[in-house]
C-alpha cells in the first residue's frame, strides 16, 4: 500500500494566530498538491515564553484545531497535528500533545507527550518543559488508510523502549514531530530518526521547526525515513514542504529480512 505524505516545516513565533494561519496555508497547499497525510511539527501554534505557553492552551477538539479539521474535510485528508497545548488539569501546565484529525475532520486520536525536556546541555540549550507541561502517560497508534502510525513528539526521540513498544503494537509507521535544538540537532537528530527506523523496521516522518528563538534555534532538516533506515526526503534549511510516496508494505518486506522483533527474548534482559 502506498500513502503519500507531506512534511510541513515550520518558523512558528509567538502570534499564536499568525502561526495558525500561516500552517493552515501550508497544510491546504500540501493536501491540494495530493498528500494524503500532511504532518507538523511540535509546537506549530507557539513558540515563545512559558506564560505565553500557558495561555495558548485550549481543549481538543477546540480553536487550534478547527481550522486543521476544516482542511480534512475539503481536501479529503489526514493531518497530523504535532503537537499543541491542550488544557489540563493544571492551569500551569497544560499536555504537550499530538493531534489527528481524520478527513471526517473528526479527532481519530490524540498522544501528550511522555517524556519532557528536562536538560542542561553545556553551551547549548537548557529548559525544564515540566515547569510548563503535564506529561502523559499512554503510548498511543492510530490506523490511517490501513497502516499503523504510532505516535511520539520530539524528546521522546531518545527513548527506544516507546519506539519498540509502537513497534510491538502493529505501528509501521513512527510519527516524531518535533522543535528540536540546533545544538544538539547537528549530531543526534538524524542519528537518532535512522536508528529508530533501523531498530524496528518502520518508516519514520520527522516534521521539525527550524530557526527560532535566538537563544534556542531548532535544528530543521525534517526527514522521512524508510524502514531501513535511508532517508527518501529531507527540507532544506528553510520554511516548506517536503514530500513522498511511502510503501507500507516495505515494513514486512524488511521485518521479514532482519526479524528484531520476532528474536527477541525478553526473558533474559533481566538483570540479576
């Protein structure tokens, strides 16, 4: 089977009305050029200061994404939110989360994020995302025209059991929208994307922000990745639209040839 895709890489600010429109735009040209699948990346609604962050939130379904759903509907398309702030219990810290909307326009499945980005990293980027965001705590799939998409949002990158894990659960295809740091973008990013795809036999779509903030710019170079771990597409350093044609079938056909999942043996991975 074959699902056309789109990646939208983003320069989001924080206007949350003009990131809006200005990724609603590029979702429509995406889907009226034929992506069956358009894809965004972390944070597309806002970049900016924490209160900010807080202030954007709103409930799913809601205003972030009712222009998205409108889009499904006319275009006959899947959009993959990547992630937007979703109201919590928390007035403080609202979830980090993942969107998909159906070409009903109807929400078919949402992932918060699981892991924050709690780091220092020496002369580059330092956050703490749990002083702003509630983490989940569900891996979550979602069938789309017939694959298995597990859902993931850009730190969670560094966590091969959640990867492994979606893989275990059908998914044969790995979402990981994200706003990752040019700093540490340079070395790991793709790295990390290719391992992911290698270890589990899965196609990854990778939508990224790019530039940014001063103090924190994103890495870019959003990527789709086929299951054995070669990238087909990749945006150039810019704001854009990358596409592709992916094989789900590949997955089996790959899975079939280096079968990870089927030799493994849990068993002995017990220490002690």
């Amino acid at each position: 089977m074959e699902l056309a895709v789109a990646l939208v890489q983003l320069d989001a600010t924080d206007d949350v009305a003009a990131n809006i429109a200005r990724a609603a735009a590029r979702t429509d040209r995406a889907a009226a050029d034929g992506a069956r699948l358009v894809a965004l990346p972390e944070y597309l609604h806002y970049r900016g200061g924490d209160d900010g962050f807080r202030a954007s939130a709103a409930d799913i379904p809601g205003a972030l994404t009712a222009p998205f759903a409108a889009i499904a509907r006319e275009r006959d398309a899947w959009i993959l939110l990547g992630s937007i702030a979703e109201r919590s219990a928390d007035p403080e810290r609202p979830y980090n989360t993942s969107v998909v909307i159906a070409p009903t326009g109807e929400v078919a499945a949402t992932y918060r994020k699981i892991h924050l980005f709690d780091v220092d990293v020496e002369r580059g980027p330092a956050d703490t995302e749990s002083a702003r965001v509630t983490a989940g705590a569900a891996a979550t799939c979602v069938d789309i025209d017939g694959a298995r998409v597990g859902l993931s949002v850009c730190y969670d990158l560094r966590f091969p059991e959640l990867y492994r894990t979606l893989a275990l659960a059908g998914a044969q295809v790995l979402t990981v929208p994200a706003n990752f740091m040019e700093r540490t973008g340079r070395d790991h990013w793709e790295v990390l994307l290719r391992a992911r795809a290698i270890e589990n036999g899965a196609w990854v779509l990778a939508p990224s922000q790019i530039f940014g903030p001063p103090r924190h710019p994103a890495f870019g170079r959003s990527m789709i990745i086929d299951p054995w771990g070669t990238v087909v597409a990749q945006a150039p350093d810019g704001v854009g639209v990358v596409a592709a044609r992916i094989e789900t079938d590949r997955v089996a056909a790959v899975r079939r040839q280096i079968p990870v999942l089927a030799n493994r043996r849990p068993k002995a991975y017990r220490l002690g």
